[in-house]
C-alpha cells in the first residue's frame, strides 16, 4: 500500500498577478514547498495537476458567472499555465493536465504529461516550452492533444504505483480541490484534505468543507 499527495493547480494565473487570482494562491505555493520539504519522507509519491486549456468552449467567456464559466486562464503553453515558481517542483514525480478541451476540475480528469514538457529543477518561470501553440500562436488542432489508447490517467497512474490513500492540497478549496477529492473518494481512495493548505475563491468555504465531508473526504 502506498501513499500519495496530490498537489491540485497551484499556477500561476491562480496566485497573485494572474488573469483569474485566488487570494492567498502565492503565499500557498511557497506554504505547500515547505511542507513537502519538512514531510515528502511520509509519501510514497508525490504529483501535480493543472489546468492546460486549449480550447474548453464556454468554460471560458468574457462575460463570465464564475459557477459554470471563467475569464481566459492556465492557456496549454503559457506562462499563466506554468506552476508558480515558489512551489518547489524537486520531489513532484509526474504532472496531470486537464481540460484541453472542456471544463475540467478534477485532478482524475487529467493526463500524464510527456516526460519532456515537464518543469526541471533549474527551469526559469516563463521558460515552459509550448506545446503545440495555443491561443496566442494559433490554436493546435484538437487531435494534436487528443488521449490515445495509451493515455495516463491520474487513477491509472496511482493505481499502478499501489497507492491507496491520497492526500490532496492546493487551489482552490471549493473546486478544483473539492472535485479532486470527491473523484478520489469516488475512485476508492481513502482521502484527506491538509485544509490549511488550500485557498479558496469564496469568503465562506463552510458549504465546501462540508460537501466533502459528507461525500467521504477527511478534513485535517
């Protein structure tokens, strides 16, 4: 039995200066690398999610509700999508990216990134080599992303490395963070949420902690 830690979306268009910032994003990136710095000998694994949109239809909008769709974000191959330098990447040993092409907010939503697309210990911020383009150089055809047969999930990918607990911290509490772990429940997993190293897009995420809770997850 194995144990893992997921980090869910910790980006920089989701801290501080980003085009869809959650208060407190920033301070949390360097928070989570202090943590795995003090307690990575505790997981057997370690991993990373992001959002790497290409083009997710009306998950994004320019006149956005924030429920259901979101100003422009975490673009596949900019710098917004890149995972925010003050999270320390040495002990993250794969990244799952999700919602090439729809709204995606479970980590269990994403694919196992190429090997060589990842961020490497002496990677600058803003040095992310683009994948195929994006909105800015022109939009990759959808088939340039599209999951082969041999695609990775993240439960694939747990499931083959014998994890059965997961723990799950990062951005934001009450979506992609809250939809990580109810996935995960949902996968079999025994889950646990580090609250205290999540932020959240709502004021009051009473109602988030709640919902997880009450679909199995534990709140620590």
């Amino acid at each position: 039995m194995s144990r893992a830690l997921i980090i869910v979306d910790v980006q920089n268009d989701f801290c501080e200066g980003g085009s869809l910032p959650v208060a407190g994003g920033a301070e949390l990136a360097g928070a989570i690398s202090e943590y795995v710095d003090a307690h990575h000998g505790q997981f057997d694994h370690i991993v990373a999610t992001q959002d790497w949109h290409v083009d997710p239809g009306a998950h994004f909008s320019e006149d956005p509700d924030f429920i259901d769709s979101w100003p422009k974000h975490c673009v596949a191959g900019t710098r917004g999508a890149e995972l925010h330098p003050d999270l320390d990447t040495e002990y993250i040993q794969a990244y799952f990216r999700k919602g090439q092409f729809t709204a995606a907010y479970s980590g269990f939503e994403g694919l196992l990134a190429p090997d060589d697309a990842v961020p490497t210990g002496d990677r600058k911020p803003g040095a992310m080599p683009v994948s195929g383009g994006g909105f800015d150089a022109g939009t990759p055809a959808e088939s340039d992303f599209a999951a082969g047969d041999d695609a990775i999930g993240l439960d694939d990918w747990l499931q083959s490395h014998d994890v059965e607990d997961v723990v799950v911290v990062g951005i934001a509490t009450d979506h992609c963070v809250k939809a990580t772990a109810l996935d995960g429940v949902q996968a079999g997993y025994s889950v646990t949420v580090l609250r205290d190293l999540t932020v959240g897009v709502a004021e009051d995420l009473d109602d988030a902690v709640a919902e997880m809770e009450l679909g199995g997850v534990d709140i620590a």
